[in-house]
C-alpha cells in the first residue's frame, strides 16, 4: 500500500509545481525551496539510449585498482570519477565520460574546488564531464571547463522512494548519491548500456579504519573532512555505519532496477567487500589479453 501510494505521489507531481512536492515533502523547513534547472538538465535528453547495448567500464578509485593493468581499458568506454584522471596510464585508456558529485564543503573552500576543476580539465582529454546543478554557478562564474561538453545533474531526490519499476531520467530529479560510483551507474543505465562493470570500488576502509587511493592526490589532497592526514578515518563508526547502510541501499535499488531493465552489473574489484552484484575476474574482460 505505501509502495502504491509513493508511486501516486510521483505520477500527481509532473502535474503540479515541484516547489509544491518539496513544500509538503519539508512542512515546517525554513530553507529556501529553489525550483528544479530544468534548463541545465534538458540537454540531457540526447543522452538517453545513446550507447544502447554497449558495455562500460566504470572506473573508481580504490587501492585495488593499483595493481589492475588499466592500459587493457583501452578502446572500452570508460566512465572515470572525481580524482581518477590521476590512475596512471589515464591519458592512454581515455575515459570517455568523467563523473563528479555535489562538492561537500569543509577543508574544501571555493578556491580550492576552483583550483581542483583547473587540475581536473587539465588532465581529462576529451572527457565529457557529469557534474551537479550546485557547481553550475561556479563553473560559470568562473569560466571552468573551457571548450569541454559538460552535464549536469539534478540530484535531490531520495534512494528510499526508488523501487525496481523506477527509471532514472537525467532530464529531470534525480536521487542524491552517496558515493560517485553510484552517480555512475545511474549516468551508465540512462545511456543504455546493457553492461556495467564496477572497478575500484573497494568500500572496505571501516576493516581497517583508513581511506586510501589507488595513486597520489594533487590538489585535493588533505582536503576530506572525514579522513585525516594519514588516511585514518575521523568519522565515528555510529555515522560511518549508518552512511554505508544507505550506500549497501542506494546499490541495491540500482540492482534491482537493473534486473527490471535486462542490464547486467558486475563487479570486477579484485578485493573490496562491495557484495550487491556479481564478481568477475578483471581478466576475463578481456580475452584477447595476456592476462
């Protein structure tokens, strides 16, 4: 019954102004309640089906990808995220698609996020770039991305009104993410492709307690609020538990809605303890390969 009631409040919503939906969604919020960028999102539309039946690779940025030869994501279509265009031999493999989620501010400052964009469209080569409608205004104001193919995003919605019958629409609201990789794949099955393959995606730091990379930060680096100079995690493990519980969540519904779509999700992170979807060796991608 609540399943059927949350699907009738979505379908009333396209007849009603949205700032409507939000208003009753935070009865009693003081926050100024902005309409949807409809005008930044209606390009997305050329988006959808447009690599329909292909395979991605989406490339994040966990430890194990250290040790996996990248050179073989050569000629894959490759969705790269946030600090990836720093994975060595990235030049070479040249993702196609660069994904970036809203920017959270802490040790972050404006000029830093500036000066991290400067790093990012130095290094990304022809890499279209996905980003949410907070940094429009910064991009432009700042005259970021010069001449690069730039997305955005509108993610406000909520992973926990989502069910396995949703289809996510980059041309409209989208769920908010708690991890890039899961900006990704909503990015991939919106393309079309019919096959997705996670790598990177490692999300075990709270065996050990401390956040690494697969390479060297520049610009961001000491600049995560939760992670101090170290890698050791400062986040109590009450919220970081609760923060994994709704990414294991926001991974789940993306599998199930896969499973409606006929999309195949794989994970081919050699290690990590990402478990929502199939494992493949990273090799048996590639069969042509020494590997």
């Amino acid at each position: 019954m609540a399943s059927a009631l949350s699907k009738v409040r979505r379908f009333v919503s396209w007849f009603i102004p949205y700032g409507v939906v939000l208003l009753r969604k935070k009865l009693g919020s003081t926050n100024k309640l902005a309409l949807p960028p409809y005008e930044l999102l209606a390009s997305n539309k050329a988006l959808q089906g447009k690599h329909e039946g292909r395979r991605c690779v989406i490339l994040a940025n966990g430890p194990s990808a250290k040790n996996l030869e990248l050179i073989h994501l050569k000629g894959e279509i490759v969705l790269s995220v946030s600090n990836g265009y720093l994975h060595p031999n990235f030049a070479e493999f040249a993702p196609k698609y660069h994904c970036v989620p809203q920017i959270t501010y802490g040790r972050m400052s404006v000029d830093d996020v500036v000066r991290w964009f400067s790093e990012m469209h130095e290094q990304l080569g022809d890499a279209e770039l996905f980003l949410n409608e907070t940094e429009a205004d910064l991009v432009r104001d700042h005259n970021l991305f010069p001449g690069r193919k730039l997305h955005f995003l509108a993610m406000r919605e909520n992973f926990d009104d989502m069910t396995a019958d949703d289809r996510i629409d980059l041309a409209t609201i989208v769920p908010r993410v708690q991890s890039v990789p899961v900006m990704a794949i909503m990015i991939a099955m919106y393309m079309g492709f019919s096959e997705i393959v996670l790598l990177g995606a490692d999300h075990d730091h709270f065996k050990d307690g401390k956040y690494v990379y697969a390479f060297d930060l520049g610009v961001q680096k000491d600049k995560d609020f939760s992670v101090a100079q170290d890698g050791q995690v400062t986040t109590a493990w009450y919220d970081d538990f609760h923060s994994l519980a709704r990414l294991w969540r926001q991974y789940r519904v993306l599998g199930d809605m896969a499973k409606t779509q006929d999309v195949k999700i794989v994970n081919a992170t050699p290690g990590g303890e990402l478990d929502e979807f199939p494992r493949v060796p990273y090799g048996s991608l590639f069969p042509r390969s020494s590997q």
